[in-house]
C-alpha cells in the first residue's frame, strides 16, 4: 500500500503550504492513503502542535510490510522518528524535499541535514543539481527528481489582448529591501519596460528609477492567475541585480521556487539567472529566458520580436497546463515507488 503521513498547520497562505498541499491532493489522486490525522487550520499554537504529534504518533501504526510511506520534508523534529518506525514495521520511506535547512535559514549543518536524509530509502530532490548536491554530500538513498513543482489550481490565466512590445515585467513576493535589493537598484538599468510588482512592502521611494515601477500591492495566487499584468515572470533573488548574491542567490543554484510554477500558470514565461537550477528547465522547454544578468534585460527584451515572444508563450501555456494536472509530482512519486 502506498501511505503518506498528512501535516497539521496553522493555515494555507504561504508558498511553502499552497506546495505541500498541492502535493497532498496529487497523492490522494494516486489513490495513496492518509496514515495521519485529517489538515487542520488551528491557530492555537499548543493545539496545532498536540494535534500534529498525535497523528505523528499514530501514523507508523498503520503501515504494514511492503507499504510505502512519503513524507515532505522537513518535518522537524519528528522525522527521524517516524522513518525508525516505519522501517520496524517493514515500510520503506520516500521523502519528497521542499526545503534544505542546511541552505538560506542554516537551521542544520550540511551533515546534520544528509544524516536525517539518510533515513530514507528514496528522496526526491528538486532538480538534477539537487539531487548531485545530495550525492555529493553523501546521501546513501536512492535519489529521484521532481523537474518541477506542480501547481493546482482551477482558475485559469487571463486572455491577454494582442503582445506589443516594449514587454513588460511581473515579479511576485517579498519586496523589502532588504531581501531583495535588487529590485532597489534595478530601475537604473530600464529604459523602456516596466515592472509590475506585487506582494508586501516594497518602498518605492528608495528604488531608482521608480518611474519604471507598478506597485501592485498582495494578490491572493489564484487572483494573481486571472489578472496578471504582465509579460514574463521573473525569477531572481538577493542583493544585486548583476548575479544572484548571499544566502537566497546561493540557493537558487539548488532548488525549485515555486514562484515559478506560479508564473507558468498565469502563462507568462520566465525570466530566470541562468545559474539558477530552474534555467535547465526553462530552456529545454523553450518557456523562457535564461541571463546571466538584469543589467543586460533591456538589449535582450529590446531583440526578442512578437513571434518570439508568442512561440514562447504558447509552450509555457503547455507546460502550466501539465502543472495543473500535477503530471510532475505524480511521474516521480510513481517512479520512487516503483524502484523500491
């Protein structure tokens, strides 16, 4: 039997959440079994936390011999709890990761990290520089990919009248400067697109060249999928608009944000660093453009003609379609399982 073990949380608001939930409901779809206790939305820290370590504790005593059991990681400190009783009860462990906390929060060392992995019999790491990443380290698991997070959602993207260039720019998420400096300095290299941003706190009074900007405010994702302003996504991180620098640009070498899915789903191809893990993906796919830096995105926007730009168009409309049906999760989860 193929099992997975349910979360319980405070709500569904973030990136990380929509992802994990998503995630759920295709293994539902797989016909999978919940081992653990139904989702929750307390907000009763004490409640929320009693109510996850019941069904921590009841989920191992529902599998049996051959069962398959996915987590999505990290599950804090109960993981390697579960994973030990799960192998006592003769169940193999497939873990599906949504974050390294060895990376942007340094919660774990490396080794820490690749030791609690290595309670699993498959993980399925974001994207092939991922998985090398856990190799490398030394996880013993066999080890998978997902390519891609998927994206469920029953809205569809907006009809966008007839593309005229100059294009212009949407970019989603945190907007403080101090996460993203880049978007501060960016507007000296503009000339003639605009950024159209939305999300929290972005200060437009200390961005330069604010006149290139259209602060857009927080827009819930499935409303952000039926009225998207905007040509292209763009996916960058950190402090500089050359490179994608610190903690968050380092990261972005390794994983999958999920921005982008979202962005495929509003069927805007993406504008990504080429460094980026994703860059892969966008350009074997033809659903985007991979730079090396923002400074060089007016010249590249300036010689992208209509036709271009609409053959692009219409394969990131395929692909967020496959994104909606949850085809990547299920293609490796239906992989894990059938290599143990």
């Amino acid at each position: 039997m193929n099992c997975y073990l349910s979360r319980n949380y405070k709500g569904l608001s973030s990136a990380g959440n929509k992802a994990k939930t998503d995630i759920e409901r295709i293994m539902e779809d797989m016909s999978f079994r919940n081992v653990g206790l139904q989702q929750t939305t307390y907000t009763n820290e004490i409640l929320s936390f009693l109510t996850t370590l019941t069904g921590v504790l009841k989920s191992p005593f529902c599998l049996q011999k051959g069962d398959k059991l996915v987590l999505q990681y990290p599950l804090k400190k109960y993981f390697t709890f579960v994973c030990n009783m799960a192998h006592l009860r003769g169940a193999k462990v497939i873990v599906l990761i949504h974050d390294l906390g060895s990376f942007r929060r340094k919660a774990l060392t490396i080794k820490q990290e690749i030791q609690r992995l290595n309670h699993a019999d498959y993980v399925i790491a974001h994207n092939e520089k991922m998985r090398k990443w856990l190799e490398d380290n030394g996880c013993k698991a066999k080890l998978g990919v997902l390519e891609i997070f998927d994206y469920l959602s029953e809205t569809k993207a907006s009809a966008k009248p007839d593309v005229k260039k100059p294009y212009s720019v949407l970019y989603a998420g945190a907007l403080n400067l101090r996460k993203n400096t880049f978007l501060y300095e960016i507007g000296e290299y503009i000339h003639s697109f605009h950024f159209n941003l939305y999300g929290n706190g972005f200060e437009i009074d200390k961005a330069k060249g604010k006149e290139h900007f259209n602060y857009m405010g927080f827009v819930k994702s499935d409303d952000l999928i039926a009225t998207a302003q905007g040509d292209f996504g763009l996916v960058w991180d950190g402090f500089s608009a050359s490179a994608c620098t610190g903690n968050f640009g380092e990261y972005l070498q390794f994983n999958n944000p999920h921005k982008t899915s979202l962005y495929i789903r509003c069927e805007l191809p993406v504008i990504i660093w080429n460094k980026a893990a994703l860059a892969d993906f966008v350009c074997k796919n033809g659903i985007g453009i991979c730079i090396d830096s923002l400074t060089d995105l007016e010249d590249i926007l300036n010689s992208l003609s209509e036709e271009q730009y609409l053959e692009m168009k219409k394969k990131t409309a395929q692909i967020g379609q496959l994104l909606s049906e949850g085809y990547f999760a299920k293609k490796a989860l239906q992989k894990a399982v059938e290599s143990l």
